[in-house]
C-alpha cells in the first residue's frame, strides 16, 4: 500500500536507499506526543467546522490516544519506509479506521504539521528549563545564609582584586541565570505562535478556523502569513541561542570551581558524590562533572551554528534541509538538561574551605583600592591616589607585609597625617564593611539582595534547594 504521502503521480516505487536516506522517524519520534496533542486539535476544528462529522472525530480522536499509548509504552513498530512520526502516526490511523483515518490530514500539509507539532515540544522544553534554572538560583540563594560569614576575593584577569562577600558571589550567577530565563521567556512568545493551517505554503480553499485550534492547543495566537510559516525556524534558532548562552554561564561557574577545588586555590570542597578518582592516583579527586559541563558547552555552541548555517542561504518556502533542525536542537537541550540536573545539587552540596580562604585574604592587597577611595574622601585627587597607592602597595611587596603593616611615617612620608586614621580603614574586614553602592558587596546591600532573591525565588525558612 502507497504511504499517505505519495500520489499517484509517481510511477515507480521509492529506492530502498532513498528511504533510509530520507528517514527522520530515527530521531523525531520524540515528537509523538505533540503531533497526537496537535492532531486532536485539528480534528476537533475539522468538526465544529462540518468538514468532518462528530462520529468521525470521535473515533479519530480515540484511535489516536490509544496510538499514543503504544508509543509510550514501546508497542508501536517504527518502519523508515513511512518516514516520520507524523507519517507513522496517520498510516496506523488508516490502517484502523479506514477512509475515516484518510480524513485527519484536511485542510493542513506536512509542513504546517511539523512546525506546529515542534513548537509545541520546544515550548514544552523552555518551561522544564526554566524549572530546571530556578532549582539552580535557588540552591545559589538558599547557601548565601550560610556562607554570609566569608569573604572571598575577587578577581580580575585572574589576579586578586578586591574582597567580597561569599553570597554576592553566588548571587552573581543568580543575576546571570535570571537573563538566561528572562531569554527563555521572550523567546517562548515568539515560539508560541500556531502555524497549522497555513498548509503547504499558499493556505487552504478548505473553510477551517485556524483561531479554534491555536485556543485548543495552548498558542497565544495564530501566524500571519503562510508563505514565512511555511520555512520559519527562527524559534529553533533563538532557542539554541538561548541554550549557547546557558550553557556559557555554567561553563563559566564550573571552571570557576574547578581552579577552587584545586590544591593551589583551596576555596571549596566538591561533593564526592559528584566527583571521580584516578585509575593509577589513589589520592586523586577529580572535577570530572564540571568538566564535563565545561566541555559540553562546545556541544551547544556546536548546535547553534549547525542550524545558523543549515537555514542560510534558504529560498522560500519550505525546503527538506529543515528536517536536519531537530537534531541539533535536540541535542542542545538534552545537554543543557542534563548539565542543569546536576549543577543544583552540586553548587548545594559544595563546602566552603573558611581556614585555608582566611588563612590568606590577606594576601593580594585587597584593601588597597578601599586605601585610595579613603585618599580621594580626605580630597586627594583620583589620579594621584592611585599613584600614591600604587607606590605603598610596592613598598609592602617589598616588605612582604600587608599594607597594615607599613609603619606610620612610611604613610606620614605618603601624604601629611595619612597615619592618624588609615589603619582605621585598612585589613579585608574594613574594605568589605566600607562598600556602600547599589549593587555592591557592602554587607546591608547584599542581605537586601538575598531577601529579594529568596520571595523572587519562593524560598522559605529551611527549604532546600
């Protein structure tokens, strides 16, 4: 029997090879449930529009759910010679129900079935994302009580800056994994716009309401012009863009805690659960998880440019090449998933090595930008503060002594008096307390901010992560 897809207007049997080569079932079986939730939409239209009767879309709709079932539990045989699961979805629906089955496909294409149909799994795929952020966020924000005690450094080109405290650390990756879902979230009102009913590429003569089947299926509205719903992949490219950036922050957090895991640094205790050993080392730890996520990134990344270049170049309106969209977009957020389900209980699970991060804040000359704010209230020009500065912060390397440690007279030879007061503003302590700005690690501005995370969050007195 002839697939539902080839007319009579073929006049030899479809090469073996041409199947196997032309076959998508092998990865867009994935989209079984939206093209059945979508499917029944359609038919519902088809009915309240009298292009089908209420008997015919009842069993059509009932066929179907029994279809998906088998899908879901692996008793539905998949053959490349039907292609997709769209194809394979429709064949079985005729193979049990006839001429009733032939009936679903009116008044839509393959084209408008499969934008439709993939819409909905990626929107379907933003909001487990966004869940899947928020844990994060929330195990970052649930830790800053904890850690509001300890003062880290900062750093900058890798070297020691200034002090901050623990939380406005963890509340930076908060900031950027709040722009991560706030992308999520616009891209999903432009993902969440149905293309069924534009058909092919013209539109229908067909008299079908496409307004019906947006409600029915959740679309905050309809897409305006048949022609650009016909090739548009500009949601699967915003999405993998918006995974690329995802990934980038947790590449960023992971390296960022492998270099603090490290013997050199001593910042933080991974969790062993998250960790792997050596297979000749026996004292070996290894970051291999935040490696990993590190490294995955490049997947993502890889993903993003794969479909940039799939689409260029494209004439309009819908060309074959757009089947290669789905698995590279696919892959990005099952990688991205899956870096996700691990980063909350890992950033939860981490311990703060206190001892080994006091026992060398003093280290780096991280009051010393605190010194010359001090310098510039007491009316010395920017400029020559920072200089000046600079030429203490030289004379206490060459001590090897924290700037507290310079005598008075080497601050008196500075600059008249300086003495009298800057030990009063000097040490990591001081620096941290002295911070005032919005925005900054000053400790009455950072509780703020951990208040305001934790009800943008949800998060109650004693909730984890």
């Amino acid at each position: 029997m002839a697939t539902p897809s080839r007319s009579g207007v073929f006049g030899a049997a479809t090469d073996r090879r041409v199947e196997q080569f032309t076959e998508s079932v092998s990865f867009d079986h994935r989209l079984y449930q939206q093209d059945i939730q979508g499917s029944i939409a359609h038919s519902r239209m088809l009915a309240a529009q009298q292009v089908i009767s209420s008997d015919e879309q009842q069993q059509i709709e009932t066929t179907l759910t029994e279809i998906g079932e088998e899908i879901a539990e692996n008793r539905f045989a998949l053959r490349i010679e039907l292609e997709d699961i769209h194809m394979h979805i429709e064949q079985a629906l005729i193979d049990r129900l006839g001429d009733t089955g032939r009936k679903l496909h009116t008044g839509r294409s393959r084209n408008d079935q499969v934008s439709t149909d993939f819409r909905l799994w990626v929107r379907d795929a933003i909001d487990k994302l966004d869940a899947q952020l928020a844990a994060v966020q929330r195990a970052f924000v649930t830790r800053c009580e904890q850690d509001m005690d300890v003062t880290l450094p900062a750093y900058t080109h890798l070297q020691r800056a200034q002090p901050v405290l623990a939380p406005h650390y963890w509340l930076a990756y908060c900031e950027k994994l709040h722009r991560d879902r706030d992308r999520l979230r616009d891209c999903r009102r432009r993902v969440n716009v149905c293309t069924l009913g534009t058909a092919a590429v013209a539109g229908t003569t067909l008299p079908i309401d496409r307004q019906d089947v947006a409600g029915r299926l959740g679309f905050d509205g309809i897409s305006a012009n048949s022609i650009d719903s016909s090739s548009d992949r500009d949601f699967v490219l915003e999405t993998a863009f918006c995974l690329a950036m995802i990934a980038e922050h947790l590449s960023t957090w992971a390296e960022e805690w492998i270099l603090w895991s490290t013997v050199e640094y001593r910042f933080i205790k991974l969790p062993h659960e998250f960790c792997t050993g050596s297979s000749i080392m026996p004292q070996k730890i290894n970051p291999d998880v935040l490696e990993l996520i590190r490294g995955k990134t490049a997947r993502v990344i890889g993903s993003l440019q794969t479909l940039l270049v799939l689409v260029k170049g494209l004439p309009l309106a819908y060309n074959r090449d757009l089947q290669e969209d789905k698995p590279a977009l696919f892959d990005a957020v099952d990688t991205v998933t899956s870096c996700l389900e691990l980063a909350a209980p890992m950033v939860a699970g981490a311990e703060l090595q206190r001892e080994s991060i006091a026992a060398r804040l003093d280290r780096g000359y991280l009051d010393a930008t605190t010194l010359m704010e001090y310098l510039i209230k007491c009316g010395v020009p920017h400029r020559n503060a920072h200089h000046l500065v600079g030429d203490l912060v030289r004379q206490a390397t060459d001590r090897d002594v924290p700037l507290a440690g310079l005598p008075a007279e080497v601050y008196d030879a500075a600059h008249a008096g300086l003495s009298e007061h800057v030990y009063d503003v000097l040490g990591v302590d001081k620096a941290v307390a002295a911070f005032c700005s919005y925005g900054s690690t000053a400790p009455h501005e950072v509780a703020k901010q951990v208040t305001l995370w934790r009800e943008r969050l949800s998060i109650t007195e004693g909730s984890l992560a």
